[in-house]
C-alpha cells in the first residue's frame, strides 16, 4: 500500500542557476487502513457502521514517517519553514473522512514533532474551572509528549470538489467506461482470462462467487492489500504469482474505470489545480503568507492528478 506523495513547487529563479524555494503544495494519499470490501475473511454481520475504513497502526506509522521526511527537507535542508509550527507559514486540508483527517494529524507529528513550552503564568491559569482540577506532571509543555497540535480543515464531501473529487456522475461514469471497446478488450484479453481463472481455483470460487471483471478482482487485490499491511492472514492457497499480477492490474483498472480518456482526466483533477495555481498567484501577489500547503487525500484524487499529467507510477515514488 504505497502512500503516493506529490508535490508543486514555486521558485525565484536565481541568476547562478539555482532555484529559491518560495512555495510548496503537497498532496499524499491516506496510510494504510482497515478493509473496504467484505469479501474475504470478515463478517458480514459484524461490519461498523459509518466510516469503518480507519487509519490502522501501520498507517499511522507510514504518516509519521512521512512527516519526518518533510520535515527534514522543508524545515531542516532548505529551511522554508520554521523549526516549530507557525500558524501563518503552513495551512493542511484533508477530505472529511476518518483516515484521511488521522494520516494528516500522523504526517503531522512527524512534521513537528515538539510543541512549545507553556506561558510564564500562574498555575490556576492553565486549569479549568471544574472543582478538584489539577495540574498533570507532564513538565513545561501544554501537552504529554511535547505534542504540537496543528489545525486540519476538512469540508463535506459534496462540497469538496478538489480533494474529494466529488461528482454526482461518477456513477454512470463507471458504467459507461464498462462498455467501451478498451475496457472490453482488456477485460476478454487471454492474460486476464487466465488470471481470472486461477484466481478462482486458488480461491475456491465457484458458480456466481467467481470473478470476471477486472474492477471486481481490484476489490478483491484491496482486501488483500490491508490485510498485507496491517498482518492479517490471506488465503492459504493465493499465490504469491497471482497476487503479483492483482497488484500489475490494480492501477489499471482504476484507469479505466474512472479516468478513461482525456475528459474524465480533466473533469476529476481540474478543480485541485486550479487551487494550486490559485494559491501561488495569492502567494506570490502577497495575499498569503502560507508557504506550505498539505493535502491527505485518496486514491483516486492522486490517479486522478496522475492521470492527467500522464505521469507513470515510478516517478510518483522517486
């Protein structure tokens, strides 16, 4: 489950060739998270109700991590930002679902990593005003463990058109691009016809359970995937072949399921470029002072941006 991490620069260019970094727009994809699909080794009766695709352990770790990587080129290496938190230099949004909000407070913490120390006042000061309150011996900082907190601001998903990708003809999107001539030929094609096949006789599927739609065997690659990275168990006769070639078909299929051609490309990531680009000119043209922008988001905003600019996956992960 890779965390998919893309960034937008604004420099100075510098008479000697090198760059000032002035301005940065990030964007990264949710952490590691719980099943979205309950087709393989949960309960059907016993699934949450709401938003049960939370951010797991692993998830948080991989954020954390992240954080620290951006910290140190941002903050430590070209030292765009302040060592500690500065409410006017970094603004972060997130779409308004539990794991994307917990892998931006995550990142976040790795970011920075240490808050700042309490105001010379008198003790009474720091307390609420509930009878038999006291003071917590966790030293001279607002919070245990230094922590900083940083604000995340989230709108409803019908609102979010940038982060969200919100849009109500999603659906008949997806059903339209399954009729195309593409998705037709690489569903039918023999390499996906074999792959279907063996991944019904590993998985013991039979009659209607067997799958043959390459957006179907992508849900199943996703349970997989969350139980890869949260140690849970897969099925004991899944090869590690096949499930290379889920993993091979994945992307793809959520190409053309969503972003077939040029069209839906610019349809889905317009509106988060259009924010980038709004939020260099308000930079740049002194309406803001925020030099960091960080946006948590999902799968399909990053593929969406990606599949616009016809990036190739690698380059997302160098």
């Amino acid at each position: 489950m890779n965390i998919f991490l893309l960034f937008f620069y604004g420099a100075i260019p510098h008479v000697q060739s090198n760059d000032t970094l002035i301005n940065v727009q990030a964007i990264w994809r949710h952490g590691a998270r719980d099943f979205y699909y309950c087709n393989w080794g949960c309960d059907k009766n016993n699934i949450p109700d709401g938003d049960a695709q939370i951010l797991t352990p692993a998830g948080m770790r991989q954020q954390y991590v992240l954080g620290k990587w951006l910290r140190q080129r941002y903050i430590i290496d070209t030292q765009l930002l302040s060592p500690q938190f500065n409410e006017n230099e970094i603004y972060i949004e997130s779409t308004d679902y539990n794991r994307t909000i917990m892998s931006a407070y995550s990142n976040l913490q790795g970011m920075y990593p240490e808050g700042s120390e309490l105001p010379n006042v008198t003790e009474d000061k720091l307390l609420p005003p509930n009878s038999g309150s006291k003071s917590p011996s966790i030293g001279n900082y607002a919070l245990p463990n230094k922590i900083q907190l940083i604000p995340i601001h989230t709108k409803e998903e019908e609102q979010d058109y940038a982060l969200s990708i919100y849009c109500q003809t999603t659906g008949s999107t997806v059903k339209q691009n399954k009729q195309t001539e593409l998705y037709q030929a690489i569903n039918s094609a023999n390499q996906t016809q074999e792959l279907f096949q063996k991944f019904n006789a590993e998985l013991g599927l039979v009659g209607e359970q067997q799958v043959n739609d390459i957006i179907e065997l992508a849900k199943w690659r996703d349970t997989f995937t969350c139980n890869r990275y949260n140690g849970d168990q897969l099925p004991p006769k899944l090869t590690a072949k096949t499930l290379f070639f889920m993993d091979e078909i994945a992307l793809l299929s959520f190409s053309l399921r969503q972003f077939q051609n040029w069209e839906q490309s610019k349809l889905y990531s317009t509106p988060y470029l259009k924010q980038v680009i709004e939020n260099f000119d308000n930079f740049i043209n002194g309406k803001s002072k925020v030099r960091y922008r960080g946006s948590s988001s999902h799968d399909s905003t990053m593929l969406g941006i990606i599949s616009w600019f016809k990036f190739d996956k690698r380059l997302m992960l160098s």
